[in-house]
C-alpha cells in the first residue's frame, strides 16, 4: 500500500497557515477545521515548518499567555519530515512511530499536495484488514 492509496479515499485538501500568523489565529483555524495541524507555508504551495495543537501546548507551559500574540514561526517545527504519494504506508507508519510525530506533509517536485496524520494510516490500514477479512471469509464460505 502506497500513501496515493490513503490519498485516494481522503482527499489531498490541506489548510495552510503563514509564518507571521498569531498563534492565536492558528488556534481558530485549528478549531474551525477541527484538526491538530497545519503545514506553515508562506504561499500554500512549499512547506516552511508545520505546528501542532502540541507544539501550543508546550510553549504556553514555557513562555505563558503572551505566546499567543506572537507569530507562529516562533513555535513551529522547522524541519518537517515530509513523504511523496509513491512512499508505502507501512514505511510512514514507522517512522511516523520512531519520531513521535502525528501529522507528515505529501510532497510532490517540492509542493505540498496534502497531509497525512496517523489516524488516516491507522484508518487506511483496518479498511484493508477489514477487505482482506471479508475476502477470506467469502471463499470459506464457498
């Protein structure tokens, strides 16, 4: 299974925010959205960072209330582990597990065409468990 597979039945639609965007700005769109990330881009198409309800979290414990004025850059993850639609889901799962990150970035000739949490991975993969169930239970039935 490849990540075009995850892709096909979710959708490649990804909400973007600026750098310059106040963390409370990002706490609407995260809300309005109803999702636990976004990919931090200056035009919606390069990846610049991406910021998790996480990475809100850890720094109002630090730095307090006043965080939230400030601009999103100053909070975001800067390296972004990102993957292309070709990659296999079970690769992603794993390094999704060893870098204790939620939400991965598609990438296709260095533009953004989607993102990926691991709850679309854990969803994708009992879809196909599911299938391959089915199937097997269909021919012992015959």
């Amino acid at each position: 299974m490849r990540i075009s597979d995850v892709l096909r039945n979710k959708g490649g639609g990804v909400v973007t925010i600026r750098p310059d965007d106040t963390v409370a700005h990002l706490l609407a769109v995260l809300s309005e959205h109803r999702i636990g990330a976004l990919v931090v881009s200056d035009d919606g198409k390069g990846v610049h960072g991406i910021v998790s309800e996480r990475d809100v979290v850890r720094h109002l414990h630090s730095a307090g209330a006043a965080v939230l004025d400030g601009p999103v850059s100053e909070i975001m993850t800067a390296e972004v582990t990102t993957c292309g639609r070709d990659d296999e889901v079970a690769g992603l799962a794993q390094t999704m597990t060893d870098q204790r990150i939620r939400h991965v970035p598609v990438v296709v000739d260095d533009e953004l065409l989607a993102i990926v949490s691991i709850g679309d991975i854990v969803k994708h993969r009992i879809a196909a468990l599911q299938n391959e169930r089915d199937q097997l239970v269909e021919y012992i039935q015959q």
